[in-house]
C-alpha cells in the first residue's frame, strides 16, 4: 500500500482535522465567540436550575411524607420552606463548584 491509497481511516481524519481547523477559523470572530459566551452562560444558568429543582424534588421525597405522619394529616407547612430554600442554595452553590471546574 502506498501512501497515496485512501483509507477510511484516512478520509475520516482528513475529514475531521479540515472541520475542526474550518470551526476554529469561525470560533476566531469576535461575534462568534460573543454568540459562543451567551449560549455557554445560558447552558450554565439552566444547569443550574436543573440542579436546583432536582435537589428540590429529592428533599421533597423525604420531607413531605414525614410531615404528613407527624402531624396525621394532609397540610401545608414549613416543610415546603426547606424545599424552597434546598432549591435556591443548591442553586447558589453549584455557582461556586462551577466556577472552581473553569
């Protein structure tokens, strides 16, 4: 085989390295990498929330049920304040550890 015999190794390589040299090509404009910056921050942000109300749902499994038999019946208390407030300091939080994986 001489070197001029295409593989599909080959091809696939050649393929790849010429669209991630294009993609870095496109990614060196200013507007680009604006546009890139506000899809990241917005990823960041929803990953955020996403981790809030999972914490949320995860304190509510365990909280709700337990109020419930303390008090004998079904009823609205503090219980849905810890829930809220999981929610909105897992948010807070998962700041700080993102920030520390930049």
């Amino acid at each position: 085989m001489n070197d001029k015999t295409i593989t599909k190794s080959n091809f696939i390589n050649y393929f790849i390295y010429n669209n991630f040299k294009k993609f870095l090509d496109f990614v060196d404009y200013p507007i680009t990498k604006l546009i890139l910056s506000i899809f990241f921050k917005i990823v960041e942000i929803i990953f955020k929330i996403f981790i809030g109300i999972l914490a949320s749902a995860i304190t509510a499994m365990y909280v709700v049920p337990a109020a419930r038999v303390e008090r004998g019946y079904d009823a609205i208390g503090g219980e849905y304040t810890l829930i809220i407030a999981t929610g909105i300091l897992t948010v807070y939080l998962s700041g700080f550890v993102l920030e520390k994986l930049k």
